[in-house]
C-alpha cells in the first residue's frame, strides 16, 4: 500500500529561474497492491495494483479525479508484460482558456500495455501502447511505441524505436488574429505525429568511446469544426460551445466572434512540421580525471500550413531543407592541487 501527498500555492514562482508548467493544486494519491514473487509453473512473478488521485486548487476547485487498476507479469522465459485502465471523472480545467476562467470537463477512460522480451539477450524488443477515449466530446487518442536493442559486443550497444500517435480533439485552441476580451475560439484537430530515434554506443577503449544520436521527426494537425465558449460551466457539453459558422479566406478563415456584424480574421492552424535533429560525441580520457570532447551537431527542419500528413514525401521535403551543422570542442583538464604544491 501507498499513499502520498504534494502541493504547490498559486503564489510561488520559479520561472525566473526555470520552468514550471503548473501551480496553485493540492494532489493526494493512495493505492494499495499484491506482489506474488515465487516462481509457479508458468509465471516467475506477478503483481496487481489499485491506484486512486484528487487534484483540487486552493480555491477548491476539483481538476482531477480518478482511478486505475494495472498489473504486470513476467513469465519464466523472462519475458514480461503490463497493462491497465484508468477512469477518469470530469472536472475543471483552469488551464483551457489560457488565462480564463475555468472549464467544465467530461469524464475519460485510458487503457495501456506493454510487452518487452528477455532484457539478458544481446537482442531485446519492447512495444508500448496507449489509448484514450472521452465520449461526450468524441475526442480520442493512439499511441504506440516499438523498440528493438542490440548488444554485438560488451563495448557496443545500438538501440532504435519508432513512435507513432494520432489523436482527435474536439477542444483545442483556436488562435484569433486580434484580441476579443471574453472570446475564445476552439476547434476540432485531427493530428498525426511520427519519430524516429536511434542511438550507438561504442567503447574502443576504456578511455575512448563514441555516441550517436538521430531522430527525424513528422507532425501534422488539421482543424474543422470552430466554434467558441457559449456557457464554460454547462454539464451538457453541447451547451458548453455554441458552433462558429467560418468562410474561408486566403491565409485563413473569417467569422463573426463578437456578434458585431463585422468578421474576424482566423489565421489557419493547419500545420506540418519537420525536423531532423543528430548528433555524434566522441569521448577521449586521455589522463585521468581529464576529458576532450568532440561533437558534432547536425539539424534541420521545414513547416508549412497544408495540415496534411505523408512521411515518404514529408522525409524528402525535410532532407531537402538547409541544414546547420555545429562542431564544438570542450576540454576538462584536472589540476592536481597536491601535485602542484611538491607534495
């Protein structure tokens, strides 16, 4: 069993001197679980847990609520696999409206596994997987991410994996051209993101080793369906947007937003995005406690608004954009202080 507790007030700041994506919530979490570790005729271990969360602001706003049942096993070839379903109840987002008030959510439930084979073997495989469904927006989300290491040698070690995802929002954020105080425009994203990550690992010597490192990278997100906040507190989410009835224009979309007779511009959130991103760290010790670095960063990327989505033509358009390449050097050189004084 487990149990914990964490906060953050809504007056502590720490962006000045990092990055902090959430304040002002009081989070409290307990579960309680079995672990069965004798190996049986099939199973070498196994394990159930039960797993429960609040999150409430200071101002008692509830943002979260919800619970997950998971369990893991690992059979006696060593290869192992997880999985679980966690339901979510509705709350308040203080966060949808970017800087608004709070918004009425809907309830979710998510479901995951993963299986990877004998961690032991000079050849290893994993594959995760995740789903999320929330019914009364029609929203929904896929994630899958396979993953195969190797191990040639005691020295070398490569590893690559995929990740792919798509997902469908019926509440995303909708820029406006201009500011309409009170206004918030939404829209429904259809989105598709595709990574590629592989890494080698070399040690020539004790002293003398090599690291790779490359990941290109798809994402593409088309929007429909704009419409804005009619009653953010409505239990029926048909209630809570009232559908925006946009023309489009070049470069974007108009609508009336204010009800003033007068359109407003809607830039196009359509977006493809590419990026290649790699690198190489040679690692030479060439004295004890002393180090000489040499890297070498390559990168490139290209955007565009078409929304659409094709990783064939997409590789080729990215490859094709101009690079930056970046070559450092850094040395570490220890100091003796003892040796220095005679000693």
């Amino acid at each position: 069993y487990w149990a914990g507790f964490r906060t953050r007030t809504a007056e502590f700041e720490t962006n000045d001197i990092g990055f902090m994506s959430r304040g002002d919530f009081l989070v409290a979490w307990g579960g309680i679980g079995y672990e069965h570790s004798l190996p049986g005729k099939r199973l070498r271990r196994w394990d159930v847990r039960w797993h429960n969360w609040t999150w409430r602001t200071y101002q008692g706003v509830r943002t979260s609520l919800g619970t997950r049942l998971s369990g893991s096993v690992q059979f006696l070839n060593y290869w192992s696999a997880s999985g679980g379903a966690s339901y979510g109840l509705g709350g308040f987002n203080t966060g949808m409206l970017r800087g608004g008030p709070a918004v009425r959510t809907d309830d979710s439930v998510d479901g995951f596994g993963r299986i990877s084979s004998d961690g032991r073997k000079k050849v290893q495989f994993s594959v995760n997987a995740n789903a999320r469904r929330q019914a009364a927006t029609d929203s929904w989300s896929l994630s899958l991410r396979p993953n195969l290491g190797w191990r040639p040698a005691g020295r070398a070690r490569a590893n690559v994996g995929l990740s792919y995802s798509r997902n469908e929002s019926d509440t995303q954020w909708v820029n406006l051209s201009e500011a309409i105080p009170g206004r918030y425009v939404f829209g429904r994203i259809a989105r598709q993101t595709v990574g590629v990550t592989g890494r080698f690992d070399v040690s020539f010597t004790p002293e003398l080793s090599l690291q790779l490192y490359a990941q290109p990278f798809v994402s593409s997100g088309r929007y429909r369906d704009f419409k804005q906040i009619a009653d953010r507190l409505a239990r029926d989410y048909a209630d809570r947007f009232d559908d925006l009835s946009v023309q489009a224009v070049d470069g974007g979309y108009e609508a009336d937003v204010d009800g003033d007779g007068t359109a407003e511009s809607i830039a196009n959130p359509d977006f493809n995005f590419k990026q290649f991103r790699s690198n190489a760290v040679l690692r030479w010790e060439y004295r004890p406690g002393s180090t000489l670095f040499a890297v070498w960063s390559h990168g490139r990327q290209h955007s565009s608004s078409t929304g659409e989505f094709d990783f064939g033509s997409d590789i080729e358009t990215l490859f094709d954009a101009p690079a930056d390449n970046v070559f450092m050097l850094k040395l570490s050189h220890w100091l003796n202080p003892y040796a220095l004084l005679g000693g």
